[in-house]
C-alpha cells in the first residue's frame, strides 16, 4: 500500500497559478480563473499570515520537486 504525503493548503492553486503566468502563450483569462481559485482557498482556509502560507507553499515544492515551466 502507497503511503502518500499529504500537500499543503492551496498547494495546487498557487501552482497552477505560477504556472499559468509563466506560459509562453499567456492566457490571461485563464490565469484570472486559477487566481480566483488560489484566492477562494486561502479564504477559506483563512491564513491570517501570508508569508507563513507562502513558506508553506514554497517548502512543499521544494519537498516535492515540483518543477516550475518557465519561458
């Protein structure tokens, strides 16, 4: 059985995110969907200290190796 390692809150928003805004074609309607996503889940979750949130984001790519596609 898999054991599988839990992502942190709004992982997933945040990268599609960065993602979306480092696409050669840049899709701004699309990247305005994933921002309002990444947004929606921060409220939810209600972080009331971004720059905790953002070392939380940032250290789980680093733990993940999440790859970044950059121009």
């Amino acid at each position: 059985m898999e054991s599988t390692t839990p992502r942190p809150e709004c992982a997933k928003q945040a990268l599609d995110l960065l993602n979306c805004a480092a696409e050669p074609d840049f899709d701004q309607e699309k990247c305005i969907r994933f921002l309002a996503a990444l947004r929606n889940c921060i409220q939810d979750k209600v972080f009331s200290n971004f720059q905790t949130f953002l070392s939380i984001i940032l250290s789980s790519f680093m733990k993940h190796r999440c790859v970044l596609r950059f121009l």
